[in-house]
C-alpha cells in the first residue's frame, strides 16, 4: 500500500508544479524594456504614416499647382489702349466674312485661327467672379478635333490653372452638343466630379432664376454644364445661319455654315 500511496502523491504533486507554471507564464508581469519596446515599434509606426501623409499631399499640392507649358494666355495691362478696344480680328475680319457670305445663298466656310480667338477673348473685362472663385487670363488652344479652354482661377490667394476640352459632336438631325470629355485643375483630372457638379448648378440656376432657354448663349451653356444638344442657329445682321459641321485642326477651326432660308425653318 505505501508504494501506491507514494505513486499519488507524486502525481498530484506533477499536476500541481505544471499548474504554477502555467499560472506564472499568464500571470508574468511587464517590464520595462517591454514597454520601451512597444514604445518605439509606436513611434515608428507613427513617423511611418506621417511620411506617407507628407508625401500624398505633397504630390497632391504638386498636381493642382502645375502649369501646362502649352498655357500661354494674351494678357493686356489693366486700363492699358490695347484691353480697351474691341479685337480688329472679330470686327474687321469674322464678323464682315460672315455677314457677306450669309446673304450668298449658299453653304459657306469660316477658317477660325487660334491666335485670333485669343485676341478676342483676352479683351473681355477679366478677371471674372463667381462663386468665390476669381477667374482670369483666359486662352484657347486648337488641337486636332477639340478645343481646349485654359485659365487661372484664384481660390482666396492659392492660384491654379484650370483646364477644359470641349469636343463638338453633330447628330443625324443637325442638333450639336459641345461634350466635356476632360477637366483638369493643374495636372489632376477631375472630370467626372466636375461634371456631376456643373449639372446640379446648371439645374439649381434654371430652378431659382427666370432664364430664356431659347436664347442661343442659353443652350451654349446648357449644351457644356448638362449635356443638351442644340441647334447651332444664330442672326447675324437680320439673317439666321446654321452652322453645319466644325473641323478642328492644328491652331485653327474651319466652321461649316449655311445660310437659312424660310423653306429650311
């Protein structure tokens, strides 16, 4: 009977030492090397991600502040002779060419260059506000089959260029629509926002304030902000032209017109 006795005593003593053991690896108290450890794997981690969020905004500052080389805005000094007059090109050359080819009867063209438009377009009474936000110093660039619109836009100081390219497309029935296909604020493209955004303004200015639709600047901005194609009619000295194709080559635009006669109202 001793050696069973002797037997138990010695297995539940095993059981007991194994239990302690097993207690005193859960219940073993930090040190202080641990907690400088995990200290420093933390201060690590933190210096990690605030190099990350230094170099993303960094790129993103970077992206937004670019200047495309190809934006070379005609500025005119404030007040300056030169700002004051009406473009030479818009009434001495555009506007006699389509008045006198309207009343021909027949389908005519109009050869548009890049650098007259600029020089039209620089002589309006810049900078533009709205919403905040001041525009100015304007350009137009010809490329083959789109237009491509630039300009500096001030947000409280920060200045960015902003850039739009506009694609003229003609359907079966005559009807265009001057698609946004890209939209850029320095390098970053934000088309897709930017567009979803212009049309909930277009529909929220057309909600609020009383705006003749027919009006043929009216459906240009509709046509660019919401997508509606238009028909390209306008007057020019009592007589209705149409405009019927546009090609957009390298520094200059060739548009496609033809007179309206009544038969074609």
């Amino acid at each position: 009977m001793i050696p069973y006795i002797k037997k138990d005593f010695l297995a539940n003593d095993e059981v007991t030492i194994i239990t302690c053991m097993i207690s005193s690896k859960e219940e073993m108290p930090t040190t202080g090397t641990d907690l400088k450890k995990r200290r420093k794997s933390r201060r690590k981690k933190l210096i990690f991600w605030l190099i990350i969020d230094f170099i993303v905004l960094v790129t993103v500052l970077g992206l937004l502040k670019y200047r495309p080389g190809r934006y070379d805005p005609v500025v005119h000094e404030p007040g300056s002779y030169e700002r004051e007059q009406v473009s030479k090109y818009w009434t001495h050359e555009l506007l006699p060419k389509i008045h006198n080819d309207s009343q021909l009867g027949k389908p005519f063209d109009v050869v548009i260059t890049q650098e007259g438009v600029n020089d039209i377009i620089s002589r309006v009474n810049w900078p533009v506000q709205s919403e905040g936000i001041m525009f100015y110093s304007p350009a137009a660039i010809f490329v083959p089959g789109a237009v491509v619109l630039m300009g500096t836009a001030d947000v409280k100081g920060v200045e960015f260029i902003i850039t739009i390219e506009l694609v003229p497309v003609f359907d079966e029935a005559g009807f265009v629509n001057l698609q946004v296909t890209k939209m850029k604020i320095g390098a970053m493209n934000i088309t897709p926002v930017a567009k979803a955004v212009a049309k909930k303004m277009y529909s929220q200015k057309i909600a609020e304030f009383s705006v003749n639709t027919q009006d043929f600047r009216t459906k240009i901005v509709g046509s660019l902000l919401n997508d509606e194609p238009f028909d390209p009619v306008f007057y020019i000295g009592g007589n209705r032209v149409r405009v019927e194709n546009i090609d957009i080559e390298q520094k200059r635009l060739v548009a496609h017109l033809a007179p309206v006669t009544k038969q074609g109202l």
